[in-house]
C-alpha cells in the first residue's frame, strides 16, 4: 500500500470476530486503526453488526459503542428472530447489504478497499470494486482448518493478507485479558471492554497506563 493511496476499511463484525476466535486472539481495535494508518491515507473504517434489541444487556454494546466516539464508523441494525422449516427458533442478523451499499458509494472517492471478512457472498463485491479502478485486499485466514476464507473470495481479490501475520500488531491473547497489573491492581475505567476487546475507557490520567 502506498502512503498516497485512500484507503477505506470495511469490516464484517461477526465474520471477524469468528475467524480472531477460531485463531485464539482478541482484536485490539485501537491498534487496528494504527496498522492501517500507518499503511496509506485512512479515509473510513466502518465496522458493521446486528444487535439483538430485546435484550437487557448486549455483550457487544460496549464495543460498538467505543468504536463509535474513537475513529470508527459503526453501521448497525436489529436481528430478526424466525422459525425454520422443523420448527426451531433461530436469528438473523446479515450486514452483507449494507456493507455492499457503502462500498460501491465510496468508490469513486477511494483507492483500496481493505474488507475485513472471509464470505464468499461478497466475491460479486470485489468484482464491482475493481471495475471501478478500486484495488481490494481481503482480510481472513487460511491457517485453519478449514479456511475461513471462501476460495472464490480470495481469488477475486488483489491481494489477500492472513490475520494471523498480524496478530503480534493488532492482536492480544485471549487468555491474557487479565493484564499485566498483577492481582492486586485496582481495576480502572471499563475493565470488562478493556480486557475482552484490548480497549478501554478511561478518565485522561490514565492514558498513558498499559493494560
């Protein structure tokens, strides 16, 4: 990537946080947003995910709630609950048209698009991008078994980059959440944010702190 280029992030939430998983880390979105930053001209990284709304609590609000007021266009809509063929109860909640929206929108203003997401569905994507001059890297992982990343994905895209050869940039352990503060730290800012998602919201004296 050339540091003259514009870039835009595309990122399918749940199709990332599944394959960080299935790799054993956690993303640290700040670092995230450093990465690419560092890489050429970041224009947008939006960050896309249903919610369920009925809930009292959503273990992901957190996160997208400090995505929102640090760098990240955050895109959300309501899950939709119905019954299948047998009778079971299950949940929808797919971003791939919105995410294909704001894409095909910033493309004339943009050079690469770097798309977060290993669905093949967003091959026909890729494609349009590129007929519009728009350079498309594809981010997943193909260090599994299997790959979480469909084939006629990556083979559309101008370059495909592993997640996993940056987990030691953007990447925390997910068995290290605690920190390094030793047990006897008192806990500061939204301990629960900071330790599952490597972020954290925490009064300005303590910006300078590591987690």
């Amino acid at each position: 990537m050339s540091d003259k280029e514009k870039i835009a992030l595309f990122i399918d939430g749940a199709n990332l946080y599944a394959t960080t998983r299935t790799l054993g880390f956690d993303i640290d979105y700040k670092m995230l947003l450093k990465e690419f930053q560092e890489r050429g001209n970041l224009l947008r990284a939006f960050y896309y995910t249903a919610i369920v709304e009925d809930q009292e609590y959503s273990s992901i609000r957190p996160l997208i709630d400090w995505l929102d007021y640090n760098g990240y266009r955050v895109v959300t809509k309501p899950t939709k609950e119905f019954v299948d063929s047998s009778g079971r109860r299950k949940v929808k909640g797919n971003m791939d048209i919105e995410l294909t929206i704001d894409a095909l929108e910033l493309a004339p203003y943009i050079d690469h698009v770097v798309l977060f997401s290993g669905d093949g569905d967003f091959r026909s994507l890729v494609e349009a991008l590129q007929r519009r001059g728009v350079r498309v890297t594809v981010v997943s992982t193909i260090s599994t078994q299997p790959s979480m990343v469909a084939d006629e994905l990556r083979r559309q895209a101008d370059e495909f980059l592993d997640i996993a050869s940056l987990e030691k940039r953007i990447g925390r352990d997910i068995a290290d959440r605690g920190g390094a503060r030793g047990p006897d730290a008192q806990p500061r800012g939204n301990v629960a944010l900071e330790r599952r998602y490597g972020i954290r919201q925490s009064p300005p004296t303590d910006e300078g702190a590591e987690s």
